[in-house]
C-alpha cells in the first residue's frame, strides 16, 4: 500500500529537529534551501519541508490509529465493567440468600436441641460453616425432617452457586483492570503523537509554513481532480445502465404482445425488477438519513474518542450518522469494515463508507461524486473532502452497510 506511511527508521533526519542545540541551525538550512541551488553541504543532513510534512502526516496517522485502539479499549472496558457490576450484584444477592439459608439451619438446629429431638452433634453439624463430613453419618441424615433436608441441600446448592460467583467476579475483575491499561496507554500514544507532530509544525517559519500551505492546495486540487474524473466515470455507468435498462424493457414489451406466454414472462421479470428496486429504494431511504446527518455536522472539531453531538473523530462520526437512519454500526474502523458488503470503488454510492489505509484507521461517509464527509485529523472540523485526499493508493475499501 501507500509508502507515505512507513514509519522513518531510527537516526533518521527528522528526528534530530528536535534537538534543541541544532534546532535554529536546522530551520536556517531549510530557508536558505528555499533560496538557493549553491547550498552548503551541511544543509544534506537536514529534512526538506516536503520531508518534514511526511513525518507529521505520519504521526498524524500513528495517532488516529491509536484512537481506534483507544476507542477499542474504551468499548471493551465498558462491557466489561458492565458485566463486573451484574457480577458483583448476583454475588451480593446470593450471599444475603445463603445467610438465610443459615439461619433457617440454625433454627432447626436450635429447636431441636430444645425438644431433645438432636442430639448436640446435630446442632453442631447443622451450624458448622463446612459440615460436609457429617452427611455421610447415615444415621445424623435420618434424624432430619423432609423439610430440614431440602433446606440443608438448598444450602449446599447456594454455598457452591455463590463461591462460583465469586470467582468469576476475581476473574472479570482483573480482565477490567487489564483493560483499563490498554485505555491508558492508548491514550498517552495519542497524546505523544499528536505533541509531536505540533512540535514539528512549531519550529516551521512563516515562509516554510506558507510553503507547506502551497504543498497542500497543490494536494488539494489533485485530489479534486481525481475526484471528478471518478464521477464522470460514474455518471458514464448510470447512462449505460440505464440505456440496457431501456433496450430490455422495449424488447420485452415487443415480445409480450407476440402472444400470452411471452406476455407472461414479460410480467414474472417485471416483478423481478420490482423486488430490486424496492431494495435499492430502501437502502438510498437510509443513506439520505445518514448523510443529512453527517451534513449537519459539518464545522464541528476533531476531537479523538469523540462520538457527538459536539465533536467527533472519524469513527465516532460515521457511527453516529448511520445511527441516525436506524443502523447500528459498531465503534471502530476495525469492525466498521466487517458491517456491510464491499464494492469497488467505482460503485460506491452515497451513504457508502470509505476506508483507508492498510491498517483500516480511518473512514469517510461517501457522498458521491467522488466526495465524502469525514472528521479528518486533530486540528481539524468535520467537512466535505475527496476521497482521494491522501492519494488513490490510500483508499482500502469501500463498505455498503444496512
């Protein structure tokens, strides 16, 4: 897939921007290389600004893909404290119903050593917190009532429920705290990332800055380029489509008045359409409800782990706005790109998702024409952009959900 995106092994040029005793000797280099084709040797061992962007291009990456581990880790942690807390609630019903289950045994026990009907073994076995040993005396069992029996096996079966319980709550409970790691230490990736790259774009000066803006329109207008040569190719399909949709029905028509029998195959192919077309209608119902949705976002920030209704992260946007049409996708790209049919890229239709990158961290909802509507990066609002944005090679795949 896309190079842009490997990470710069280690010792690399840019890393060395941010030692601070070479910082302002390193942006001079970088300005004069700007002005001048006569540089001195020195300016080879440092980054070009087209270098530089790369570098914050890739932290920018490494932190969305952090985000989708963090909002991975933050779902998990979720259920599974969800589960702890059923767990902890079930173990604290079951203890109160084993305390019960004591007292009623002590009262047995009580009224028979009152009436002399036990002897005081039996008092001690049926108060005993572990007398199992005293059930195989066939002759203690047989002093015990009908009812004084089910109670001592309704305490035994409650006894062990209880202490499996238990036990499961240990273990959900370290499942949770392990958890909770990951969340930690997904956020302070993303956190890194994303001080890093401002680092970078800090020591940039204006003209690099200006420089670095130009590089970005140039970007820009590539990608729009692209974007508008696939609707054409689009709108090319649709007319052929629609033309062969056309031919079929005259010929059809045409056949259907030779005699019944081909006027009954023309009705059983009517009705086939029919069913196709009530699916597609269906399914554009939908997407139009997404994609107002995700219009009406359109400004808002950035902000990773964000789900709405103020800001949002790609994810985050695209869930919620197929949430608006009554489809429940899950939170990450990772399973966002498992809920539905993929299609080339060449079919995609509005309401689509887009995913990106080899390691699917990022996702736009399509909106035609070679277009999406996505929440692009830290720094950024939600907003209309191609879906070529980072390069053709950047697109993994096209998803069709509902």
């Amino acid at each position: 897939m896309a190079s842009h995106r490997k990470s710069r092994p280690a010792g690399s040029r840019v890393a060395g921007i941010r030692t601070p005793a070479l910082a302002t000797a390193a942006l001079t280099s970088v300005a004069l290389l700007s002005q001048t084709a006569n540089a001195s040797p020195s300016d080879d061992d440092r980054p070009s600004l087209e270098e530089v962007e790369k570098k914050v291009d890739d932290l920018y990456r490494q932190a969305e893909s952090a985000t989708e581990k963090y909002n991975a880790a933050k779902e998990k942690t979720a259920k599974q404290r969800k589960q702890v807390d059923t767990l902890l609630d079930d173990v604290a019903k079951r203890t109160q119903k084993l305390n019960d289950a004591r007292e009623e045994l002590g009262s047995y026990a009580a009224a028979q050593y009152r009436t002399g009907a036990a002897a005081p073994d039996t008092a001690t076995f049926l108060l005993a917190d572990s007398p199992q040993d005293y059930f195989d005396q066939t002759q203690l069992m047989n002093r015990l009532t009908g009812s004084q029996k089910a109670a001592v096996d309704d305490y035994f079966a409650e006894q062990t429920a209880t202490m499996e319980k238990r036990q499961e709550a240990t273990e959900s409970l370290a499942t949770l705290t392990e958890s909770q790691s990951d969340l930690q230490t997904a956020k302070t990736t993303v956190q890194k990332k994303l001080a890093d790259a401002r680092e970078l774009l800090s020591e940039l000066t204006a003209e690099e800055k200006a420089r670095l803006a130009a590089i970005e329109k140039k970007k820009q207008e590539e990608a729009e380029r692209k974007a508008a040569e696939l609707a054409r190719q689009q709108a090319e399909e649709q007319q052929r489509q629609e033309e062969a949709a056309a031919a079929q029905q005259a010929e059809e028509q045409e056949t259907g008045t030779s005699g019944s029998t081909g006027s009954t195959g023309s009705t059983d192919t009517s009705t086939g359409t029919s069913t196709g077309s009530s699916t597609d209608s269906t399914y554009t119902t939908k997407a139009e409800k997404a994609l107002a949705f995700a219009r009406a976002q359109i400004g808002k920030p950035y902000v990773w782990g964000a789900t709405g209704p103020d800001s949002y992260d790609c994810s985050g946007l695209t869930q919620a706005a197929w949430n608006a049409a009554g489809i429940s996708l899950p939170r990450t790209t990772y399973d966002q790109v498992n809920a539905g049919t993929t299609v080339p890229v060449s079919s995609a239709q509005p309401g689509d998702l887009v995913f990106f990158y080899d390691d699917v961290t990022h996702v736009g909802i399509y909106i035609g024409n070679g277009m999406m509507i996505h929440a692009p990066k830290p720094g950024t609002y939600v907003r209309e952009e191609s879906i070529y944005y980072d390069g053709e090679s950047s697109i993994h795949s096209v998803v069709r959900p509902a």
